[in-house]
C-alpha cells in the first residue's frame, strides 16, 4: 500500500480494526472518449501500491503490443479486462477497483464514454459520492463531456473534480487549462448546485496526480489524490428522516420475528416510535440486530435486523418510518428519466417500476419535456430514446412510499423495467415539488385535456394520411393496412373511410360531383376531430375534384394533412372492381365513375405518389411509414 503501519508486523489485528474504521468514499471517472479515465484510475492504482509485481509485468508486456503510449506502461489496462476493450483501446463496462490509503478507502468506478454505454455510466454513477470529469486538453469541453456532468447533477453528486488531462501534450500550458475551466463553468451555471475542483494533469506520466507537478509551477491547488483524501462527504448524508425499506422478513424460530434490511437514511434507537408504510401500522422498535451483537442505534447504509414491540404485519416492501417524519404516499409522480435501452420509450406502454424493494406496475402518462443535454433546454418530444433524457408524469397500480431526489437519494430513485424481457430499461429520480406544483397547475386552471397532452400521452403526433386516387387504386387496402402496422407498434390510430361514411353520416348524399364534396367535406371536419383527439386518422377517398381536396386540407390543416396518391393504370383498377361500382356502370350507364365517366384530375402536388399495380402492398407501407417518420408523426424505431 501507498502508507506503511507499524501495526501490521506488530498487531495485526489493532490493523485491520483501524482498517475497517476507515471512512468509504464511492467516486466515479467519467467523460468523453479517449480522454484517459482508465489510465487515471491505473495510476492511482500504481501509485498506491495496490498492484502486485505479476500484474505490473503483464500489462507492461500488452502496452507493448497495443502500442497506444509510446513506450509507456498502459496503465489503462488494468482496468480495462474485455479483451474487446484491450482491442479497441476504449472502455465498454463499468469496472470498479478498490485501493485504499492511510486516511481512507476508496471504490472507483471506470465508466464508458462513448454514448451507445451512456447507460453504463448512469449505473456506475448511481452510488457515487464525488465524480471525477475528465477533459482531454487537446479537445476541450465536448457533448459526452456535458451529458456526463448533467447526469452526475441529476444523480445529485455535490462533489465534482473537473480533471483536465493530458497537459503534457499541450505543453502544460496555463492558458490552455483557463480556457478549458472558463468554458465549464459557463456550462455548469445550469447544473444543481454543486462543489467543483479543477486540477490540470497528465495521467500517463502521473502529473497532479498523487504527486504535484513539477512542470506545471503555476497551480498551486492540491492533487488529485489529496482531494480525495480530504473532501468531505458526511454531511452529504442525510441522517434526519428514517427511512427503512424491508428486504426479508426473519424468521428463524418460534421466539423470533426480524426484519431484515439497509437503512436507506436517517438514525434509529431503541424504543423509537415507528410506523409502518403504507398499512401505517405503528409500535416501538424493541431491538436492533446484527449478526455479531445488539445495538443502540443505528444509522444509513447499516444492514441491520429490526424486532418491534407489537405483533404487526410487516411485509417484503414494506418501510419503517419514524410517526413524525413519514415519506409521500401516492400512485402519482414526476420524475426525471434517463433512458436506457435502444426501444424508445411509449406513454401508455405497461413498465415495471422498482422503488427500493418493492416493484409495481405502472406506465409513464406523458412526456412533459425532454432535456437537450448540450444546452440544457426543455423542448417536446413524443418519447424517449436511447441515452435521452426527460420529466416524465408517472402512475402506478399501487401507493409507493417515496420523497423527493434531491432530498433522499435511496428513496427517490427508481429503475424501469421491461416486462416482457426483464431488461432495466430506463432509471429515475423522483422530483415531488414538480408533481406539486402541477396539481396546484391543474387545481387553479380550466381541467380540458390538449391537443398537446394527448399527442404526449400517445407518443406521436396526430395527423391524417389521405389516400386517394380512383375506385380500385387500393386506398382501403392501404389505410387499413397502416392502422395494423402503426397498431403493432403502439400508436392511436383510426381508418376513416368513403364507404362508410356512405353507410351512415353521409348515407343521405348523392354520387355526383356534389355529393361526392360535401361528403369528403364532412370527413375532413371527422379528419380534423380525430387528430385533435390525439389520433392519426388513415383516411380513404376517392377526391377527384381539386377544389373539395384543398377545401379538405384546408380544414384538417396543411400540416396535419398528407397526401398519398395511388395512381394505377384503370384497366388495373377495373379488373380488381372490389365494390363492383365499374360492372354496375356498364349495366346501368352510370354517368358518374371518376376515370370512366369523366377524367379523374391528378393532384399537382402530393407527399407521395404509388404505383399500386408495380408495388406490393408492404412496400407501399413501408414507404407510408417512412413519409410519417420524415413529416415527424411517428418516431423512427
């Protein structure tokens, strides 16, 4: 180790008590590509003493094949132990290390900084006390650099070291670390309030590391390693509101009932007066438990075994509480959610939600904002997608006990799982004043429903794609063949038809060139009725005439409205005759057959043109499908 005892040879047992007393501090490395977290992270592993003579030989014999330090040890390799990782010279997992010093222990977590492993990063960062932000010098401040410091800040991380790294290539130029600090810090105006520390470094030749730079004579600041040594992190914790979640009830005989589990905060004592949530059942803690005695008291992130005075039923999910101090009940949150996985996130999709020990059911209402992590502004979107970030309205099927993020970060935090394949799929930090503030919102203001909120609530953006063309051209076909296809992949849809509406609301109109406007003219008002009610409306009509079609977009709105034109030749169209309307015009000499009778008038400009008769009904759907993904009514998958 990088400290030497006179306890070890003498008393090793004096040792390992001092040892163990220790305070733990959880830290991260995180950032863009390539910017030297791992080799950090080595040499801090060097230069504690912490790797052994075999380990040193084995990777000074692989830095000599990947050839990335010129000559140098790799010391990122030591961290870095997919063989895919060694490859491509890049971090892919989380890895942790552990080391320690004569002040205190240390669990660094290696994070990726690439963004399809954003994921990976927000896992490593979730049980963190201080991060470490690397900077490759060369670059400056990059995106990966802001979406890291931003999730760091979700996470609620107060302890922030900004290292700019890899000075020696610029010459360990003070103007060079000025710039690169100014720009952080105009960036980190926006983040949560937190306390930063910039130290220039270089982590392959150990500058500023563990040992002051002699080539960098104009910091005077500590290294790296003395902040380590010295922040101060327990008065991040916060130890005033009880907050017991139950993992595993005990029972290993007759004469005893525990209940086991991790204090997620606060203090407990003997005789404390308690509650359980949510049945809020109370009595008064009779003992504490561990495996090698009884306690007194016991505080956050002890693993303990509470017995209680009283016979309550207490289940696996359940949280004791101090009577006076009780967490929020409810089936209605917001919550800040990072998303975690390539399907992109749905309102009204069925999620799995695991709130400390216990897991519900529930589904995300609405999307109120995604968070652009370059500028940090809000803006509307209809989901998430991997590695965004949003304010999300979530109910589940149950109350949950919850507080607020910001105030307890073991009770305010979730993860969102999939249900069909179990994979975590999303993770959140609960934010109650904005749940708040949004009743007050809806108490205080008229209660109708937007065209906004429902668009939010379906994820996507109501709009109507109208297929026309002449009779047989395959507009059904097709409309109804989109509602299939947008079904299948979670949208509110609805086929509005010429046919039907000739069975009913329109069943009054005749088939002339009047007939035939004004019943495209009420279905556009039906077009325009659906789309407001947050549905995309796959709309089927012959329109021949010009005027009722602009008439017609005019009313559902030039942007909601898009037009698809099938235009087969009508020899096709005759031969396919799936209504029959082209044999009953050769019996009875009907004069009104758009294309027969009278010349059908092509639209001059639509959104798409289709050659029914060349294309397959799934190729024409498939370019249906990409029109609404270009004019934004759907996401792209």
């Amino acid at each position: 180790m990088s400290h030497q005892s006179e306890l070890i040879s003498t008393d090793i047992t004096a040792y390992l008590a001092q040892h163990e007393r220790k305070e733990m501090l959880r830290l991260l490395t995180c950032g863009s590509v390539d910017d030297g977290k791992s080799t950090l992270i080595g040499r801090l592993l060097h230069d504690s003493k912490m790797i052994y003579e075999d380990q040193l030989a084995a990777i000074t014999a692989d830095s000599v094949k990947s050839g990335t330090t010129g000559g140098k040890v790799d010391l990122a390799l030591l961290v870095d132990g997919l063989q895919a990782e060694r490859e491509q010279g890049i971090t892919i997992d989380v890895a942790y290390r552990y080391f320690s010093t004569s002040k205190r222990k240390f669990i660094i977590a290696d994070t990726p900084g690439h963004e399809q492993y954003t994921r990976n990063m927000a896992t490593g960062a979730s049980t963190c006390d201080l991060a470490i932000i690397l900077i490759d010098a060369r670059h400056g401040v990059q995106v990966q650099t802001r979406r890291h410091s931003f999730i760091t800040s979700l996470l609620g991380i107060r302890h922030i070291v900004v290292a700019i790294n890899k000075m020696d290539l610029m010459d360990y130029s003070e103007e060079v670390f000025a710039r690169i600090k100014a720009d952080y810090l105009k960036f980190s105006e926006k983040l949560r309030d937190a306390e930063f520390h910039f130290i220039p470094m270089s982590a392959l030749d150990g500058d500023n590391v563990v040992n002051p730079s002699e080539r960098m004579p104009w910091y005077d600041g500590p290294t790296l390693m003395s902040l380590l040594e010295h922040v101060q992190i327990a008065e991040d914790r916060n130890y005033d509101d009880f907050r017991y979640p139950v993992q595993y009830v005990n029972r290993p005989n007759l004469n005893f009932r525990g209940f086991c589990g991790t204090v997620a905060s606060g203090v407990v004592r003997k005789g404390d007066e308690i509650m359980v949530m949510p049945s809020r059942k109370k009595s008064r803690i009779k003992s504490i438990v561990t495996m090698d005695e009884e306690l007194e008291l016991a505080h956050a992130e002890m693993a303990i075994t509470l017995t209680l005075e009283d016979e309550v039923d207490v289940s696996r999910g359940d949280m004791i509480v101090h009577r006076d101090n009780l967490p929020t009940i409810t089936e209605d949150f917001d919550a800040i959610v990072v998303w975690m996985t390539d399907a992109a996130m749905l309102p009204g999709k069925l999620y799995d939600f695991k709130l400390g020990s216990k897991t519900v059911s529930g589904r995300v209402n609405a999307l109120k904002h995604q968070i652009d992590v370059n500028s940090l502004e809000e803006k509307p979107a209809p989901g998430l997608d991997l590695n965004e970030i949003g304010l999300c309205e979530i109910s589940v099927d149950q109350p949950v006990c919850i507080d607020s993020y910001e105030k307890n970060r073991s009770t305010g935090a979730f993860i969102v799982i999939d249900r069909l394949t179990n994979v975590t799929v999303g993770a959140g930090m609960i934010n109650l004043e904005s749940a708040a503030a949004r009743r007050r919102k809806a108490r205080s203001s008229a209660t109708h429903v937007t065209r906004e909120e429902r668009a939010a609530r379906y994820g996507q953006k109501p709009a109507t794609i109208m297929f026309i063309g002449v009779s047989g051209a395959g507009k059904s076909t097709l409309a109804h063949g989109l509602e299939r296809r947008l079904f299948d992949m979670g949208r509110v849809s609805t086929v509005l038809d010429g046919k039907a509406m000739r069975l009913g609301i329109s069943k009054d109109l005749p088939h002339d060139a009047q007939g035939r406007a004004e019943n495209l003219r009420r279905s556009a008002h039906i077009a325009r009725f659906l789309n407001d009610s947050g549905m995309i409306c796959c709309a089927a009509f012959v329109a021949p005439n010009p005027d009722s079609r602009e008439h017609a977009v005019s009313v559902i709105g030039k942007d909601n409205c898009h037009i698809v034109y099938l235009n087969p030749p009508i020899d096709v169209c005759q031969q396919r005759d799936p209504s029959g309307i082209y044999a009953a015009a050769e019996t009875t000499g009907s004069a009104d057959i758009p294309g027969i009778s009278f010349p059908y008038a092509p639209p001059d400009k639509v959104d798409l043109e289709l050659d029914t008769e060349s294309l397959t009904v799934e190729d024409c759907l498939d370019q249906v499908i990409a029109l609404m993904q270009d004019k934004g009514v759907i996401k792209r998958s």
